[in-house]
C-alpha cells in the first residue's frame, strides 16, 4: 500500500494492490484480469470497514491471554487435587495383602 495523498487532517488517498484489497475485503474479490476470464471490478468509492475487523482481532489477541491464565489456573488446581490424599481408604479384599494396595 502506498499513500498518495492526504485529505484535510485524518483521511488518506492510496494505492492498493489486488492482493492488498483482498487483505481488506476479507475474502478474494473476482481474480487477476485474463485469470479464467474473470477480471476484478472494484468499482471507485467502494468503501471497507477494516476498522471493526482490527478491533475483532485486537479483542481476540486479548482473550487469548485471559484463556491461557485461566487454562494455567485450571492445571495447577488439578495438579492440587492430584496431591490431596483420599479421605476413606478403597476397601481391601481378603486376598489383598495390606501392603499391596499401596
């Protein structure tokens, strides 16, 4: 992408590649001109709302973080509940000696 211009203090006129445009389509908009005789229209003051997409993927990158903490948290309580003896001891069998069974 390549600015070309700016427009008063917040607004920009660019160049964008075909493949820079797909980027912020989304998806794939038509193909390469002469590419199985589609050729891309993509017509002037077509607008792309990426801002709410950047947002998406901001939030995302943020949740990510807060699923890994509780994912840590989760392991080291199941680790914790691997190291608590067992309050009633597991009935032993007559044919069990007592020292088999720990």
């Amino acid at each position: 992408m390549k600015i070309i211009a700016t427009v008063g203090s917040g607004n920009f006129i660019a160049e964008l590649d075909y493949r820079e445009i797909d980027f912020l389509a989304g998806k794939q908009i038509g193909s390469n001109e002469g590419y199985y005789a589609h050729e891309r229209k993509i017509s002037t003051g077509t607008t792309f709302n990426i801002t709410k997409a950047f947002e998406q993927i901001h939030r995302n990158d943020i949740r990510k973080g807060q699923v890994d903490t509780l994912r840590q948290t989760l392991e080291l309580m199941l680790k914790g509940l691997d190291m608590v003896e067992p309050l009633i001891e597991e009935p032993k069998t007559e044919e069990q000696p007592e020292e088999a069974t720990r």
